[in-house]
C-alpha cells in the first residue's frame, strides 16, 4: 500500500505548482519546495490544515498563494483515501479540527468511496448520514481498511458499533486523552471486547496531564484488551516535531514513553523498566506485568 507522505504533498498542473501540508511542522519544508517551483518558472499555490490561521498562511509569503479550498486534496495525499464530512462538534483544544473546519458538520455526499476513511468523527455525525455512508459502500461493494481518524468514545454506542462492522475491516480507532473520558473508554472497551486486540487502537495523548496519569491511561488501555498509541502534546503552531513539555514531563520522558508504546515494548516491560539504551527489553509476561499492578 502507498504510504503517506509525511504531512507535505505536491503536484503540478500546467505551469501551476501545488503544495497541500497538513502539519505545521512541514511548513519549512513546504518552504524550501514552493521557492524551488518558483525558480522553475511555476506559480505556486498552497493549502491545507497547516495554514489555519492567518499567521500561518504568512509564513509563505512571497513565494506561494494560499487557497482554502482543492477538490479531493486529501487524494493527493493517498489515493486510496477519501473523506465523506468536514468538522467536529467536541473542540479538543489541542485539535485544529474547530479552528479549520468549524464545530459543525459539513456533509460531502458526493465524496469518492475509497476504502480509507479519514473523517473526523464518525460516531457524532447524524445516524442518518452515518447509514448513507455506510450504504454507498456496500452499494461499491468495498470496505473499509482504515477508519483513519475513528469514532469518539462518547457517542460510540451499540447502534453505532452495529451499523459500522457491517463494512469496517480495520481497526477500531478511539482516543483516551484524558482522565475525563475513562468512564467512556472502558464502556467502549467493553462493547469490543471479543474483537482481537490489534483491531483496538487507542490514541493516548500523553504531556497533556501529568505523567502518571498519562501512563495509567496507556496501562489501562493495555488491561483493557487493547493497544494504546501514543501522541506528546504538541503545540498547534509547532514549525519542529517536538513535543511541548508541560507539568513534571521532560521532553526526553515524552520521547521515551511514545518508543515504549508505540513499539510494543509494552508486551516485554513495563515502561518503569525501560531503558533507552538498551537494543531489547527482557521478556515479560504481559499477564504476569498486569497483575502485579
């Protein structure tokens, strides 16, 4: 499968040279690459969640326009992937969802049936529209691979989790971004519980509360039958990938906690264990490492 390319896409069209960068952070490079089209003779227009605010889109004066708006842009990303709605209504405010794309539902009826789905979340869009979607694909006769961006614990219920495994192949993607949504997380966790653990992908921000609560959430994740994702608290503005570091966390703490989950080390240590330095972790019985918390 193709992969996505790091957050800055780009193609041309006659003498137009096009940039679509979803994270700040690429704004650099997308830079770098606008003043190379330009040299080459092209006009140079750029959009994309990274350019939010109007302070953002000032980053690439005086060598790209800004445009708010290219038909199917997120396939220039990936081809195989396509979005059915704009928005979200919950306004995370680490997200830049509200600011970009406003806390109501913009629907996109006519949207490609591509077997990625990347809208925002699916669980809080009207069930009617959640069964539209749906009945387009079974029309298509295609499922889905990835739910990319997943459903949200509060409004995933039993209606929802019914009318989504009818095409839903991938993993069930979910965050637990802090304690406030335990109670619903676990109710989630529960309603899959007889699904296979790798089908359970829970996004776990982490730097956003202290860091034993971050890691109590992981672990319950973990407990819960699931596997946990780690994502550092990044600033919505942030030109470099790294994380902003707030409460008792380091920046290395940040760094190691997400290697720790993100690469499995979980199964073989627990992350007090851990050891940066160390090409392997000595194996542990994740049962045995649950039970002795």
């Amino acid at each position: 499968m193709k992969e996505w390319p790091n957050g800055l896409a780009e193609w041309t069209e006659g003498d137009t040279a096009f940039l679509s960068i979803a994270f700040t952070w690429r704004l650099p490079a997308a830079y770098s690459r606008a003043s190379w089209y330009r040299q080459q003779g092209y006009r140079v227009v750029a959009g994309g969640p990274a350019l939010f605010t109007h302070k953002l889109r000032t980053y690439l004066d005086g060598v790209a326009e800004y445009a708010a708006n290219y038909p199917d842009a997120i396939a220039k990303h990936h081809p195989r992937a396509t979005i059915a709605s704009r928005g979200c209504p919950v306004g995370c405010y680490f997200c830049i969802v509200p600011a970009m794309e406003g806390k109501a539902f913009t629907f996109l009826p006519e949207f490609p049936v591509r077997p990625i789905l990347c809208d925002n979340n699916l669980s809080a869009l009207p069930a009617d529209y959640q069964r539209y979607i749906v009945d387009r694909y079974k029309a298509a006769d295609m499922l889905i691979e990835d739910a990319n961006s997943g459903f949200e614990p509060r409004t995933f219920d039993d209606e929802v989790y019914a009318r989504w495994r009818e095409i839903n192949r991938g993993p069930w993607r979910f965050a637990y971004d802090d304690m406030a949504e335990r109670p619903y997380v676990e109710r989630v966790m529960r309603m899959l519980k007889d699904e296979p653990a790798k089908r359970k992908r829970v996004y776990t921000l982490i730097g956003n509360e202290p860091m034993e609560a971050c890691l109590g959430r992981i672990y319950e994740v973990i407990q819960w039958g699931g596997e946990p994702h780690a994502q550092p608290y990044m600033k919505l503005n942030a030109l470099q990938k790294k994380p902003h570091v707030r409460f008792d966390w380091s920046r290395q703490d940040l760094t190691d906690m997400a290697r720790w989950c993100n690469g499995h080390v979980w199964r073989r240590c627990k992350f007090e264990d851990y050891r940066r330095s160390l090409k392997s972790q000595d194996r542990q019985d994740v049962g045995e490492l649950f039970a002795s918390r």
